[in-house]
C-alpha cells in the first residue's frame, strides 16, 4: 500500500479520526457500495448458510411451514451423494486442464503479441471476441461442430472418438475444459500482456549480452518476471472454473453421460431450483465455497514461493 | 495480497444479517374464504407454444369481450423444462398468476407443499365439475390428501409415427407395419439402420433432465404393465419383471446402436435421421407437411392388442395459484377455458386432447374431417399420468440416473442398478 | 441458461502505467522468428475466429450442411433465418431493454463504484479491510447460491418484478470495476493528493478536481468490461421478467433460441442466426472502442 502523508491535525479531532480512520468521508463515499453490497450480497450469502443448517424450502408468502434446524444433516447428505463427489471431481479435471492451458496459452501467445508490430488490432481484436459474446450464442456453434457428424469429426475421419466428444464419458470434461480455455483466454491475454510490459529492457538486453537465444530468454527473463501475473491468472482461472454452471448447462444438459460433466453449481443449480431443495443446494455452494479459498491461498503460496 | 479480514467485525455484521433474516420469512396469510367469492381482473400465463398461444389469445378476447370489469391479461412463459423453475420462483415471491396453462402433473406435488396451490374443492362445485368433465381418468391427479390442484386440461398420448418413406426405402410394411411386439420393433429397427435408410431407427433423447423417461421407459412401461404408475401405493414399480423388460428392450437397442447414446441437437424424427419418433398428437402440427407420417401404439412383449394398449398422457394441466385475489373470477374463467366450446377449440388448433370424457362422441365433425387423430383420440381414453407422490421431481431424477447408467451407457447391470433406485424411490415418496 | 460474469481480481503494488501499442520487448533480430512468431499468432486467431466464421455461415444456409465442403460456401445461402428471428422476436424492443438494463448498471458503477474506488485507495477508514476483503469474497462465491434468497428479496420484498430496477438492482455496481478503479487510483502519484491536503483541500474537493479529471482512461477500460456482464445476462432477467416486452435481448434470443427454433425450417440455421443477432452488438461495441482499451488500469502493478 502507499504511504499517505500526514498531516497535522488539532486536538478533538485527532480522537475523532482516529476512532474512524483519518479520512472518515471515506466512509461516506464507500456507503453506497456498502449498502449494495449487505442487501444483494451479505443478506443472500448469510441466509444461504442459515439455509444449509436448516430443513428448509421456499413456500408462498403466507403459508406455514416447518422449518426444524438439522444441524450438519444437509453436509452429510451431500458428502455421501456419488453425484455431488463426482462433480466435484469433474471440477478437477477441469481445473487441471483448464489452468495450466490458459496459463501456457496466454503468455505464449501474449509475448507473440507483444513483439508483433503488424496487424496487432486485428489480432487484438480476434483474441477478444469470444469473451466478450455471450455463451448461449457460441455454445450454439460449438455443439453443431462438435457434433457426431459435425466438422471436427468429419475431419479427423477415423480417429474421431466413438462416442463422439460431449457424449463420452471421459471427453465430455475434458471438452468443456477446452471450450471454457478457449472463451475465456482473450482476458488471461490482456493481463500478461500489461504485465510484459513493465518488463524493463535492461533485463532482456542483459540477457542478449549473455548470448541467451529466444527460448532461453523466455525462460529465464519473461516467465520469472511475469510472476505475480502467473498468481493473478490461476487463482481467476481457478474460481471461475469452480464456479462453472452456464457451459455444462448448456452444452450437455442435465449434467453429460452420467453425470460425467455436471459441475458442482449446476448440482446446486438442480436440486435447489429445480427439485425444490435449496438447502441441500446451499450446503454444496458453501462447501465449494471453502474450498475455492482453500485451493486460491494454496496455489498463491505455491507460486509465490520459490 | 490478501488481507485476512479483521474477523472481529465480520462476525457481528453476519450475525446481524442473521437474525435479521430468522425475523422475516412468514408473513399474514390471505383470507381464503373471501378470495374465493372475489371478482375483478385476473392474470394467466400460457405456454410459448405456438399453437397454445393462439388458442389462449382467442379464448381471452372471447372472455373479455363478455367480461369488462373482469378482464384477463395473458402473459407467455417458456413451455419446456423451465417453466417449472420460473412458476416456483413466483410462487416463492408471491406473484405467480391466478391461472397457469402449462402446469406440469409432475410439478404440482412440489408446488403444493409450498403452499402455492389453491384444492379445487374448496371451489363452489369444484371437484364435481373436475369429475364430470374428465371421468374416470381423472383420479390420478387428485393428491395424496384427496384433493384435485390442478384440473387435467390435455394431453398427448404418446405413441410411435412412423416416417414411411423411411420404412418403404427399408423394405418395411407402410400401412400396417409389424411393431407390436418387441422381437417386430427390434426386427424393424434393425432392418431400418442396416439398409442405411436412416441412421437410427428411434432417436429419444439420452440426455439425464428428469422428464426423458416419460418419452422412452415410462410409455412402455405403461403398456406393458397394463396402467401401472412408476410409483404405486408410495413403492417404486420400476424393478418389477415388467419394468426389466421394458428397460432389456430399450438396452438392446442402444446396445446394437439402434439408437443413439448421443443427443441430436434439433428434431432426428423431422430431420429424417431417425424412422421413428415416441411422440404425442402437437407432433402432427410439425412434421404435418414435412414428413409422411404414420401412426402405431408402443409396442408390448407380447403384442397387445391396439384397442387394449396404455400409454403415458403426457398432460398440462390447469392450476390456480394461491397468490390469487380474484378466485371468484379466476374460478369462472377456468370454467369457461375448459368447456366444450373452448376444448373443441383448443383440439382444432393445437390437435392436442382435451382430457374430457369421449371426445369422438363430442366434436364429430373434427375427427370426421381428421381421421388422423381418431387414433390419437381413441388412445387418449387410456392414458397414465405421473404419480402424484411428494418428491416427484427428485424421483424421476433419479430414476433417470440409474436408467442411464444402466440402460442407455450399459456401465452397470440393469437389475442391480434398479433395485437400488427403487429403494431410494420409495424411500423419496414415503415422505410428506 | 447462460450466466456470465466477467470475474478478475488484481495485485494491489502500483506500477507505471502502460501503453499497449508501444513494443517494449527489444526487436528480435532474426527474419525466422519473425515469421515463427507470426505463425503462432495467425494460428491462435484462427483457432479463435473459426467458430464465429461457421457460425455466420450456418445462420446463411437454407440447408443444414455439416460437411467439410459445406465450410465454404457454394450457394445455399439465405436470409431467410435472420427474417424469421425478426417476425418471432421483437428486435428493436429487446435491444431498448438490454440497452436501459446495461445502461443502469453502467450508471451505477461509474458513479458509485469509482466512489468506492476512489475511498479504498486513497482514504482511511474504519472497515476499509474488511470491505476489500468483502470485494474479494464476492468473485468468489457463485451466483447461483444468491440466487433465489435474491429473488424473493427483489420480487416479494421489494416488489420490483417485471421492473427495469429489480433487473439492475443484483448487478448494479459492478466489484470488478470497483477494483480496477481501485487499482488506478493506487497508481497515481501520492504527491497530487498529499499536496492538495496540505493546502488545506477538503477531501470532496480533491475527489472533484483531482481524482475525476485524471480517470478517464479507467473509464472507458471499466465501461467496457462493465458492458459485457449485463449485456449478455441471462439467467437473472429471464426469472425477472415475464413481460415479453422487459426482456433484454439475451433473454427473447435464448428463449427463441430453445423454444421456437426446433420448429423452424432449418433448424441449425435459426438457432445460429439466433445466437449471430445477439453476439453482434458486443463485438461491434468492442471493436469499435478497443483502441482505447487500455491493459494498464486492469493489470499495470501486476508486478509484486
């Protein structure tokens, strides 16, 4: 954080500022914000929770309904459900495919870019667009390619996957994990492109002098210093990720050959409107809550470390 | 880069919101008696289908021509799957219609126990009209306590169109091919997709939404068990001799790639990539021009005879909605959109059944003029619903599961994977 | 049902603003890697047009033609798709609806969110930590835990269903732009402010004629990324609005899209042409104003 500086101030008002801050209009210029932020978030996410400990469903205004406290009953329904620990587990393999290809992707693709004197708008531009249209329209064209006799099987022939990729079990995932990769990777290529250049030249020139080719000044110059990036990337890959719902929902409704692609939010997404539980479904929300924390401290630790 | 939050001032805040939130939730109920005598303008939602829309238009400007001071504003939801969430959530916040024209049998258990459904009973001559115009059939949708919250409104019985040109270019029978039994269906279908005359012989959509067993499992399931609903007498039905038939015919096909484990994104039937469609009577509107269809009763194990043949109704039903003010006029509004002129109506536009008693005997002239929908008609008088059991939605859920697993990937035995669905089904309904 | 929501969250160090059309790597000496370097790029924009490529000439065809061939196109081409959209779907309304729903949220999160920015950044107050750390909270949790406690608040608590408030009210301001206006303010230099407070400015002055002036270029990075949330929104206003003539244009275009498009003559086409209508006006939008598109705001300081 950047260091203010003091100014001097008089007697009662230095108990003032300092009960509230030195600067307490701050306050007032953050109350809006505040207020949004308590009614269309806190409210919702405290009775979420107060949800999850409770036998609870939505009724019509009025009617009367019994509402007993189950205490950890709704997490032990939703440990021992198969389908929600193997959406969970489709959210791994997700991520594991998802963060290391936007991660590689994007700096590639980045440092090709930035180095690029012609046609940069137009690659900008391209890079771009699929993150900025709407999934329900891509997904339209993406199902019609990936379709058993859509183009990519009519070009890989006889290698094409037999059932074809978002009906088979173990390449529906995988297939989403590619889509998502692809729509989202025009922001990841935005960040690292900002981050390449507070690179300083001395640092390349440096490692021109020392006679280190492209590869080698990639490796040793570009990755290191991009770091922080590289943090800023997965964990933004990682909670987007985790919070997957629109592209399982589209692109294999009801969750893939069984339940091979349902995500943990289209789980909440059936169970607590679609079947009527919205307490079962808050209890896996809260669940995937924590552990997106977890795993965003984990992996910031991770790379930050050496 | 993060900084751990003072947790000191978090806990307050939470706890606020909290309590605040425990302090809500319930509010004072409406007075039942007095909605139901009231009178004045009322809302209704209809389906986004087509056809339904221009009846539901028709049938609201006949009534508010009558009707000045009881006008009827009609609003359009989506007619598929969604439509359950959209009504829920309405009812959850207290504005859901007087009347909705796309009320899933297989939803009203849920919205009843959310207090969303006003019992038709309680309604000045409400049950006895239900029973007068419907009959006999009419006694499964009335609910665990007795009580009629929906009123059945049509249905589509489904059963097998059959593309003829498909079956002449396979070398089958056009007039009155051989499918009543499962050997003929699985005969047909075989000789369908090995002479390349389309490349499935049925197509019914393999994906896992709750309600594709109603358009594969459950018709011939219905069949096949003369009338039995998948629950009956809160005990799943599924694993029975009966139900491990149905599902070992619709395994072999999958298995012998007969159909398709892989979802057709748009109409196999209409886009000529499948010679059959399990389809109700809307289908005719669609494929009317395009295809030159025909008509067959699912088939049996045995071969059944056609006139003896059940299958799955397929109904939307109309409910009224405890958010209601209006019921007095909503009630008469109800009645006028289900008597015989409007269901007459409703059959010339939409070519969906009217669920009333012997509609041949009723609009003579429609099936004299369509001779095609007699059979749809005859079939409608022997149609099963979904059961109305508590936890409808997840049942079929997980039915759907363990028939997907099972039946369509093959990646467990059927009888194992049944038996325990069934388990967890019954277990699901025995609840309240 | 779609959900989008553009996420990104940000190093707080500031760091020297940066230039996206000015090359800092040194040239690369080496015709080869140039045209190394060129290949990947052109490969990554195919790979990354292609679908869209298709999907214009699948909403064209009056045939569904998913053969290799049928990439190219040889005739078979028609507008009769996008005219059938136009009678089904009313166009013009829908985008008057999207336009108020995405306008009031841009209103919001300019005026309320640089506010918030500006506060975070710059002044010191009680609860300033723990409000960031409510920021980062929010990109992490998932709509659909919100979603219907937040219906029942907007709809039966405040009655705003079938309102252009109660679809903008759940994503009025927007956090991601809170954060990059947070970001920027962190960057400029301390001696405007600390010079300012020394000679005695009241702090609502140095917000008017100090901080204001000097955020344009935030603005338009904020304005664009803002955009694309609630332009491509589905899932909120389709529980929102029941009024065919609320609904923004992703919903009316995903609703004909499910529904009214299997029954169309070339189904593949009308979905496609569905999904063209929708997807045009953001790209227009983003290729029309990605000159002004800065890296700097939302990334700049992405250094320790």
């Amino acid at each position: 954080m950047s260091q203010m500086s003091t100014a001097t101030l008089a007697g009662p008002r230095r108990r003032v500022t300092t009960l509230l801050g030195r600067h307490p209009v701050g306050m007032v210029f953050v109350t809006p914000y505040v207020l949004f932020l308590a009614a269309v978030f806190a409210y919702p996410l405290g009775f979420a929770v107060w949800m999850s400990f409770h036998d609870y469903f939505f009724a019509a205004p009025g009617a009367i309904v019994d509402r007993p406290f189950v205490g950890l009953d709704n997490y032990k329904t939703v440990l021992t459900d198969p389908a929600v620990r193997r959406s969970f587990y489709n959210i791994v393999i997700f991520l594991v495919i998802n963060v290391p290809l936007t991660v590689v992707l994007a700096l590639v693709l980045a440092t090709a870019l930035n180095a690029a004197i012609r046609g940069r708008t137009f690659l900008r531009v391209a890079y771009y667009v699929p993150y900025v249209t709407a999934s329900v329209a891509v997904v339209g064209v993406w199902l019609f390619l990936f379709s058993a006799d859509g183009l990519v099987n009519s070009l890989l022939g006889p290698l094409a996957p037999d059932p074809s990729w978002l009906v088979n079990e173990s390449l529906a995932m995988p297939t989403i994990a590619i889509f998502v990769t692809w729509k989202q990777l025009g922001f990841f290529i935005l960040l690292y492109l900002a981050a390449l250049q507070n690179i300083p030249k001395e640092l390349y020139e440096s490692a021109a002098m020392d006679g280190a080719g492209p590869l080698r000044t990639f490796w040793s110059v570009v990755v290191p210093a991009v770091r922080p990036a590289t943090t800023l990337v997965v964990i933004l890959a990682t909670i987007t990720g985790a919070n997957l719902f629109t592209e399982p929902y589209l692109l294999t409704g009801g969750g893939g050959p069984n339940g091979a692609s349902a995500s943990p939010v289209l789980l909440m997404y059936q169970r607590g409107v679609e079947q009527g539980n919205p307490d079962v479904a808050a209890a896996i929300g809260v669940l995937l809550v924590i552990g997106v924390i977890l795993i965003s401290l984990v992996n910031r630790r991770l790379i930050e470390r050496d | 880069m993060k900084r751990m939050p003072p947790a000191l001032t978090l806990v307050p805040a939470l706890a606020l919101v909290l309590t605040a939130t425990a302090a809500c939730g319930g509010g004072g109920g409406g007075d039942a008696q007095e909605a139901a005598k009231a009178t004045g303008p009322i809302k209704v939602w209809l389906s986004n289908n087509k056809e339904e829309v221009a009846w539901g238009k028709a049938m609201v400007e006949a009534w508010n021509a009558a009707h000045a001071d009881q006008k009827i504003t009609a609003e359009e939801i989506p007619a598929g799957k969604s439509s359950e969430e959209v009504i829920g959530a309405a009812i959850t916040a207290g504005n859901a219609p007087c009347l909705i024209f796309n009320t899933a049998p297989a939803a009203v258990p849920q919205f009843q126990k959310q207090g969303g459904l006003v019992p038709l009973d309680d309604l000045d001559g409400g049950k006895a009209y239900v029973e007068d115009r419907t009959g006999s059939v009419a006694e499964q949708y009335k609910s665990p306590d007795g009580k009629y919250y929906q009123i059945p409104w049509k249905s589509n019985p489904v059963m097998i169109f059959y593309n003829k040109k498909v079956f002449a270019k396979a070398g089958l029978d056009t007039e009155a091919p051989k499918l009543a039994t499962y050997d003929d269906f699985l005969a047909a279908s075989r000789k369908i997709v090995q002479s390349k005359a389309a490349s499935a012989a049925i197509f019914p959509a393999p994906s896992s939404e709750f309600f594709q067993s109603w358009f594969d499992f459950y018709p011939l399931f219905i069949a096949e068990t003369d009338g039995k609903q998948l629950v009956a007498d809160k005990k799943a039905q599924f694993d029975s001799p009966e139900g491990l038939r149905v599902a070992g015919m619709w395994k072999t096909m999958y298995d012998e790639g007969l159909a398709p484990r892989e979802k057709y994104n748009g109409d196999a039937f209409g886009d000529g990539k499948s010679a059959m469609a399990i389809v109700g009577p809307w289908a005719i509107a669609v494929y009317g021009e395009k295809i030159d269809w025909g008509v067959a009763p699912v088939p049996t194990s045995t071969g059944k005879p056609a006139e003896a043949i059940k299958t799955f109704s397929d109904a939307k039903n109309v409910a009224m909605y405890s958010a209601c003010t209006n019921r007095g006029t909503a009630w008469e509004v109800l009645k006028f959109a289900t008597s015989k002129e409007q269901d007459g109506k409703l059959l010339e536009v939409t070519g969906q059944m009217p669920l009333r008693k012997d509609i041949t005997a009723a609009y003579p002239e429609y099936f004299s003029k369509k001779p095609d929908y007699k059979t749809f008609a005859a079939q409608a008088a022997r149609t099963v619903e979904v059961p109305n059991v508590p936890n409808s939605v997840t049942i079929w859920q997980t039915f759907r599961d363990a028939y997907s697993e099972s039946v369509i990937f093959g990646k467990k035995p059927v009888d194992e994977t049944f038996k325990a669905a069934a388990e967890k089904v019954t277990a699901l309904a025995g609840q309240s | 049902m779609a959900l989008d929501h553009p996420e990104s969250t940000v190093a707080t160090a500031p760091g020297p603003p940066a230039d996206l059309d000015r090359t800092t790597s040194p040239q690369m000496p080496g015709r080869r890697r140039g045209v190394l370097r060129a290949l990947i790029l052109l490969l990554g924009a195919f790979v990354f047009l292609f679908p869209f490529y298709y999907m214009l000439i699948g909403s064209l065809q009056a045939e569904p033609d998913t053969s290799l061939s049928g990439v190219v196109p040889k005739g078979n081409l028609t507008l009769e798709n996008y005219s059938e959209i136009n009678g089904a779907v009313n166009l013009g309304r829908s985008l008057v609806n999207s336009g108020i729903f995405t306008g009031g949220v841009l209103l919001f999160t300019v005026v309320f969110g640089l506010l918030a920015g500006y506060a975070l950044a710059r002044l010191q107050f009680r609860g300033r930590g723990t409000i960031f750390a409510l920021v980062l909270l929010v990109q992490v949790v998932p709509f659909q835990l919100l979603l219907i406690p937040l219906y029942v608040l907007i709809v039966r608590s405040y009655n705003l269903a079938d309102s252009y408030l109660g679809m903008i009210l759940p994503f009025a301001i927007n956090t991601t732009a809170v954060f990059i206006f947070r970001q920027f303010f962190l960057q400029l230099p301390d001696d405007l402010f600390s010079a300012a407070r020394i000679d005695g400015a009241g702090e609502l002055r140095i917000l008017w004629s100090i901080a204001i002036p000097l955020v344009r270029p935030a603005l338009l990075t904020t304005i664009l990324l803002t955009f694309i949330g609630p332009w491509n929104e589905f899932l909120w206003p389709f529980l929102v609005t029941k009024q065919a003539d609320m609904q923004p244009l992703a919903v009316s275009l995903a609703n004909y899209i499910s529904n009214v498009a299997a029954r169309a003559a070339n189904p593949y086409g009308a979905v496609l042409a569905g999904a063209c209508v929708l997807a045009a006006p953001a790209v227009i939008l983003f290729v029309a104003f990605q000159r002004s598109f800065r890296t700097s705001d939302i990334g700049s300081g992405v250094k320790g």
